[in-house]
C-alpha cells in the first residue's frame, strides 16, 4: 500500500516557477476581467477571478479525497489541514487552472456557443489541466500518493477529466447566474458558486474513484472500477451543463449600433 510522503523532498526550483509563474498569470488574467468588465458594464468576470481564488482555500477537502500531498520541507506555507501544507500558490494556481478557462469560457458563452463548441472548451481544460499537473507532478512540487490507474505521467487521467467538468458546470452555472442577475449583489453569488460546483463535480462524479481508493484493500480492480465510473459521471455532467446554455447564448451577437439587451431580454447589471 503506498504512504503519505510526508518526508520527501520538495524542488524549490519548481516551487519558484509554480508561485511566481501562476501569480504573475493571475495578475494578468485579473487585469483582462477589469478591462472586460469596463467593456461590459459588470464586475462579472474580476469575480470569477476571485471567486476561483478563493475556492483554493478549501483545497485540503480535495487533497484528502484524492489522496494528494503537497511535499513540506522546504515550503512556503500558508496553512495546514488533514495534516497536509497548503502551498502559497494554490490559489493563484486555482485561478491559473480554472479561473482563466472560465473567463474565456463565459465570454464565448454570452456571445453564442453550441453544444459542440461547450464540448470543444471541456477538451481545452482537460488539456490545461494534463499540462499544469504533469508539470507540477513530474517537477517535483507534490503527488497523487494513493492507488490511482490510468495514469499518464503519474498524473491519473480521470483526475483531469474531472477537473473538466468542473470548470464546465462552473462556467455554464456561472453564465445562467449573470443572464438571470438583476444586480451586483447577485453577481457576488459567484464566490460561492465556485466551492459548490468544485465539490459537486470532484466529490459528486468523483464519488465512486474516492470511495475506491479508500476502501480498507483497495485492489487495481477496485479502483480502475471505480475510476471508470468516475469518468462516465464526468462526461455525463458536461453532457448535461451543454443542455442548459443560457437561452440567450444561442442568439447570434447583435450588430454594432444595435440595443443587444434589448434583443435579448437580458437584464441590465448595476
């Protein structure tokens, strides 16, 4: 049976490139939403920014169900829980793995997507997702310590699928919210839609994964079982999110010169 690696050591360079790499994304990607926001008229897009930063305060709940451990010694720390360190760049790595898929995401959403294009984004994630993890992974930031299968790089592949289907039903949850908001008090709902959706889709589809890797012998059966399962629930969620594009999302974008909210019966944000 594999161990926490409590004591295994920590490669300060890629700390550094973590921590400084994925702040210096968040600061671009915040000043993009506030540029797009004074385009628009909404806070919309600065909040999902902040909204997925603040979702990474709540990153041990996953690391205990997926059996993650950030490596300590030598790390720069911001708190502890379950008994695993929380890494200073979670949350700029939260906004770097899905805050920036989502503000481009919702952007495309408001300005018309199909089914197909929706399952085309969840494909980007999913490969955003591959690309950050194997990095951090292989770079020798933290693991995935527990009985995982299908893994690709060490990093496990349904992992990454259901990291996609979070940022998909955040993204869709996200675009029904500013379509149906009458106001910036409503829009702030977002921070906590984030955690909701993040843990309906980790925890929810990931359910029989976390279960299996869990259980008190957890065979290589067991678990690619399990996993199995975890990924189909993914897929069905995305299938399910691409059904409940906002009405709004299938018009085409109004021509220059022309009242867009007036055509489609959006309500204004103040």
């Amino acid at each position: 049976m594999p161990s926490v690696p409590i004591d295994h050591p920590l490669d300060l360079t890629m700390q550094s490139i973590l921590t400084f790499g994925s702040y210096a994304i968040w600061l671009s990607i915040l000043g993009y939403a506030v540029w797009l926001g004074m385009r628009e008229r909404t806070p919309f897009y600065f909040l999902i920014v902040v909204a997925a930063a603040f979702g990474g305060l709540f990153e041990p709940l996953y690391d205990e169900a997926m059996q993650l451990y950030f490596y300590k010694p030598g790390m720069w720390t911001t708190f502890t829980s379950f008994d695993i360190p929380q890494p200073v760049w979670v949350y700029s790595g939260y906004v770097t793995l899905y805050g920036v898929v989502s503000v481009f995401l919702c952007r495309q959403i408001r300005r018309g997507m199909s089914r197909a294009t929706l399952y085309k984004w969840a494909g980007v994630e999913l490969l955003c997702s591959c690309v950050f993890e194997m990095v951090g992974i292989n770079g020798g930031a933290y693991e995935y310590w527990g009985p995982h299968v299908f893994r690709i790089f060490e990093y496990p592949l349904a992992i990454g699928v259901l990291e996609a289907a979070q940022v998909i039903c955040f993204s869709v949850a996200a675009a029904n919210l500013r379509a149906r908001a009458t106001g910036i008090a409503a829009l702030s709902g977002l921070v906590v839609l984030f955690p909701c959706t993040f843990f309906l889709a980790n925890l929810g589809a990931g359910a029989p994964m976390i279960i299996a890797l869990h259980a008190s012998n957890p065979s290589t059966g067991l678990v690619a079982l399990g996993s199995t399962v975890t990924i189909a629930f993914a897929v069905v969620l995305v299938w399910g999110a691409s059904h409940v594009l906002p009405v709004e999302s299938r018009v085409p974008v109004a021509a220059p010169g022309t009242d867009a909210r007036r055509r489609l019966s959006v309500p204004a944000e103040s």
